[in-house]
C-alpha cells in the first residue's frame, strides 16, 4: 500500500516517481520564484514588472505540452 501512494499518480500520467518529482519541484520552485517577484513588485512597483506574469505563461504552455 505504501508504495501505491508513491507510484499510483505518476504511473497515471506515464511518469516514474523521479520523473514525477522533478516535474514538481520544476513547477513549485517556479511558483516559489514568481511570488517572491510579485512580493517585490507590491512593495517596489518599478521591480519584476513582468516577471511574475511571464513565469506563469511559461508554467502554462510547459504544462500544455506535457498534457500532449
């Protein structure tokens, strides 16, 4: 059982756990970076004016052509 819950998601998508993991962690380092921009952004406005918005558009279109 306890290994199902590692390997039941990713196997779903096509993926092994590693490859699952990297995905994730791409995608939340990504998240992590692009608030920490708008954080900035809120308190400076003339900083990461775009930076935030455009790490989005990348996680999307990335996440796009996984879905195939």
């Amino acid at each position: 059982m306890l290994s199902r819950i590692f390997t039941q998601h990713p196997k779903n998508l096509g993926e092994t756990y590693t490859q699952h993991q990297r995905h994730a962690f791409f995608y939340a380092f990504s998240l992590l970076g692009a608030g920490l921009a708008a954080l900035l952004h809120g308190l400076v406005p003339c900083l990461c004016e775009t930076t935030a918005s455009r790490t989005i558009d990348r996680l999307h279109a990335h996440m796009m052509a996984r879905r195939g």
